[in-house]
C-alpha cells in the first residue's frame, strides 16, 4: 500500500480489534487516531511494522479537553 499523508488507514488483528492511522509527512509514518485498546491514541508508529493495512472506512470522532494539572 502507498502511504499518502492525510489517508486514514487500519490494521485489524484475528480478534477484530483495531487501530486506524492517520498518516503523516515522515517516510511511511502515521499517528494512532483510534485504537481498541492496543497501543496509545497519539503515538507514532513506523506502519512498515504492520501487515494487511488497507483503507478505514467509517468516523472517528476526536475530542478535545483542556489539561487543567
């Protein structure tokens, strides 16, 4: 799969749980935007890392609250 900045993807294991990217500027790189509890919202990942990556079709709604510590 090409990689395009500003796509959405998602990888998804044998147990229907998954994590959609949005991929960023760097070389094969995007941010987790969604995860089933399987790796921190924000992180980013090399997705060479990952198999079987293909276009995410659906919403994902990001909320945002401000950090009062």
């Amino acid at each position: 799969m090409k990689f395009e900045q500003g796509k959405i993807i998602k990888w998804e294991n044998k147990n229907n749980q998954e994590i959609v990217f949005l991929v960023v500027s760097k070389n094969n790189e995007g941010v987790v935007i969604h995860s089933d509890s399987l790796i921190s919202v924000g992180t980013l990942v090399d997705l060479t890392d990952y198999e079987n990556l293909r276009p995410f079709i659906g919403t994902v709604h990001l909320c945002s609250e401000p950090n009062n510590k």
